[in-house]
C-alpha cells in the first residue's frame, strides 16, 4: 500500500524536489501552491498526510491545518517554517501538527520524520484493529448455541457487563467459563484497559501471593527488585480469577480485604496502594460446599457471589452439538487444510449420544483429531473416522434410536385395539391417534432417559412441541 502525500508549497521549484523525493520513496505526492487549492485537493482526494509551508500567498499553515482537521481530524501534519520561526511552529504543534522543519529543507531528515509519523500511524490502526477483531471475536453473536439454557446465560452477561458488578461464573471443566469473562469485559466500559487472567490452579502455593500483590526488593530470598503483582496490573482494567475455589484460606482473607477496600499492600511494604479493578471469577466446585466444609471463606463467598452466571454442561444443551461441531469442522478446515464438508447422521447420532465429561473442549479435541487423521481426499466424517473410545462408548445403531421401535409400538396398539373390539366392537379414531402419540412419547423417553432435546431430533419437531405433548399427556 503506498501512503498519499499532499504537499502545499508556493515555490514551485522547491515543492517539485520534495514531490520528486517523495515519489523515489515509494509515496504517492500530490502538488498544490496555495490553501484554497490544497482544502480542495484534500476534499476531493483520500490523503495521509500533509505537507504545508507555513506562509503562503492567500493565507498560512495554521490555517490549513485547521480547514482540514475539520475534514478529517486523524491526518498528520507536517509544517515547514522558515529559520528561527520557532513561534509559529510551536503554534502550529500546539494546534493538530504533528512535527515541524526548518527551512532549507533537509530531505533526509524529512523522510525520516514522515515515515516515523507514518509507521506510528500504521502501529495505532493495527491496534485499534485488533482491538476491533478481539470485541467481534467475544460479541454475544459468537458464542455457539441456540438452546434456551445457555442463551439464557448469554443474555445474562451481556446485562451484568456494561456495569462493575462482581461476577462469579460457575461451569464444569470446558463449558467456556473463560469465553463468558472475556465477553463480560470486551463488553465493559474497561474494554479498553487491561484484563488480566490469573488460574489460581496454576500457581505453585509459596509464589502465589508475589503473583497476585506484587512485592518489594528484599521481601524474601529471591526478591532482587520490585515486582508489580495481577492486581495492579489490571489497575483500571479487568482481572479474572479463574479456579478461585483453589485460593488458599490465609490468602482469602486478603482477597477479601483488597476488594472491599479496594487497595492492595505488597509483600514486604506496609504501604497500600489503592487500585480500581472489575473482578470476575470463575469456579467448577461447589463453594457452597466449600463454604460448609469450612474449606472457603463464607464473607469471601458472599462478597464474589453478586451475579453468578452457571454455565451448562454440553450433556445439557445436546442440541448444540450440531452447531458447534460444524464450528469446529470449519475451524480445522482452515487450520489443518482440509476440505471437510459434512457429518453423517450415523456420526452424529454417535456425538448426540455421548456424555461429554470433558464438555466443549472434549468435542473440540475429538473433531480436531478426527481431522487430522482422515486423508485429503475425504469430504465426510463417518463413524469409522471417529476416535475409538468415542465410537465404543455408544452402543451404536446405524438406524439410529430404536430401530425396532416401530414394531415394538404396532405390537402394543395392535393389541389394543383387539381388546377394544373385543369389547364393544368400535373405537373412537381421535383417541386413538392420541394413544398412538401417547404411547410413542412413552417409548421415547424412556428410550432417550428423557432428553427432551433428542426426543425432538428424533420426531423432527421442535422442542417447544415436545413440551406441550408431554404436558397434553400429562407425562
């Protein structure tokens, strides 16, 4: 991409050397002699930067880069002033320029001052972009599943985000407890600040307390210099405690003490050092458990409870599983170079069937390998591509549930309706029609252990419609 350069300079000559410089640089320069022709050229042309002498014949640099900040109020500026107008050009700094030079014009030293000014430029938008990306990426819109247990937990973020509640998300092993805290702050007013992650877990019991507070030069052996701890890392900014349930007890009592207070005191300082942090917190135990077990702090429990978000386990939500394995098949397409285009029904009724102990991330591992060891050539995952213990751990039927149930029911109906004209030698069809749906609901739940989500897969309905049959019935 080669960057635009406006160049406002009445000395022809001069504005001629610099045009010519500039273009054996790889910049695109554009020539104009006086304000009104560079506000038009600016108007009608899509320029990075501009070029301006300080006097001109109908008005002065000042002036330009006011007419144009107007336009645009990103673009850069550079102004040439004559020797010793430190004046005017400290004006200019002080009103949107960027940098100035003293005439005679030094070429070197302008290249070196516009691809400075350029390449700071180019650094601020690839942040601002990434930026951009990282809020796209943890949008609410991005987070796989349509069933109302997890959609409801959606909306729920999304509400508590904007304000600096504490949050405490609960989740099995892969569930996304770190997907929700990262929606959570990417949609804050702190989405601009830091957030730091820290996996209570992870750190070794003695360094845990340095990690988090920090400590001064001398606190312990080892202590060389200062070191500044999570907290004040995330000093106006967000910090996600994941696996708080692990803290240990004498550190919960300062954890307690730092978000009430909202300060922090150092290893080995007694100085505190106030800070403003949103805290979010993540947890698979039960820490109400915890808390009567006297294995966490009940105040503790209390003050990072506020809003508890509780995240499905995918056993739970089984009618997403065909989004996210789509997902995750698309993912690897990309990643591993494959061309993979779709799930057999078979295949899928064996990821339907699953129980899923290890949850998104399990499903995201078996996908993964899957991929990785069908050949190029294979656009379709069957049964056989599927890892082994997946595969063996379903007593699986090509047919899919129940491939004798209709034989199993036309048993049942028919013996009744041998009673029923036995009986009294007719039979209202309307009932049954409903005993026929009736006992088809019966079978599948007791088929499916009740997972009203694979009842509806199985009849191809809705699970809404599922409902209102069980509740008709009176199941």
């Amino acid at each position: 991409m080669k960057y635009n350069i406006l160049i406002v300079e009445d000395e022809k000559n001069q504005a001629t050397i610099i045009s010519k410089n500039l273009s054996h640089n790889g910049f695109n320069a554009v020539m104009t002699h006086t304000k009104a022709s560079a506000l038009k050229s600016f108007s009608e042309g899509r320029f990075d930067l501009v070029l301006t002498d300080y006097k001109l014949p109908d008005g002065n640099g000042f002036e330009v880069i006011t007419e144009i900040k107007k336009m645009n109020p990103e673009i850069l500026f550079v102004v040439m002033t004559a020797f010793g107008d430190v004046e005017m050009s400290v004006k200019c700094l002080k009103n949107g320029a960027s940098d100035f030079l003293a005439k005679p014009i030094d070429l070197n030293e302008l290249e070196k001052i516009i691809f400075k000014l350029l390449q700071n430029r180019m650094l601020i938008e690839e942040v601002t972009q990434l930026r951009r990306d990282v809020e796209t990426m943890y949008s609410a819109h991005n987070i796989c599943g349509t069933s109302e247990i997890l959609t409801s937990q959606i909306s729920r973020a999304v509400k508590v985000a904007p304000s600096d509640s504490n949050v405490l998300i609960y989740g099995e092993s892969g569930t996304g407890k770190e997907l929700f805290a990262n929606l959570i702050h990417y949609n804050s007013e702190r989405k601009k600040k830091p957030f730091v992650k820290v996996n209570c877990s992870a750190i070794p019991a003695d360094l845990i307390e340095s990690e988090l507070f920090g400590h001064v030069k001398g606190s312990f052996t080892g202590a060389y210099c200062d070191k500044t701890g999570k907290f004040e890392s995330a000093d106006g900014g967000t910090i996600f405690l994941d696996e708080i349930g692990e803290l240990p007890l004498n550190l919960q009592v300062k954890l307690l003490r730092v978000i009430q207070e909202r300060e922090i005191e150092p290893v080995g300082s007694n100085v505190s050092r106030k800070i403003n942090v949103r805290y979010l917190f993540a947890t698979n135990r039960d820490l109400a458990a915890a808390v009567k077990e006297k294995q966490f702090r009940e105040d503790l429990y209390y003050r990072i409870n506020t809003i508890r978000i509780a995240l499905p386990a995918l056993r739970e939500r089984k009618s997403d599983i065909p989004l996210l394995t789509k997902y995750f098949m698309n993912k690897y397409n990309v990643s591993l170079k494959r061309n993979v285009r779709e799930i057999s029904s078979e295949a899928m009724d064996v990821l339907i069937k699953h129980s899923w102990p290890g949850n998104i991330r399990e499903l995201q591992n078996v996908i993964e390998n899957t991929m990785v060891l069908m050949s190029d050539r294979e656009e379709t995952i069957y049964v056989r591509n599927l890892p082994e213990n997946i595969a063996a751990s379903i007593s699986h039927n090509a047919n899919g549930p129940g491939e004798n149930a209709g034989d199993e029911l036309d048993k049942k109906l028919t013996e009744h309706l041998e009673t029923v004209y036995a009986a009294n030698g007719k039979i209202d069809i309307g009932a049954f029609f409903d005993l026929r749906e009736k006992a088809a609901l019966n079978w599948a739940l007791k088929k499916m252990n009740g997972t009203k989500t694979e009842i509806a897969r199985f009849f191809g309905i809705d699970e809404k419609a599922v409902r209102y049959k069980l509740k008709k019935y009176n199941i």
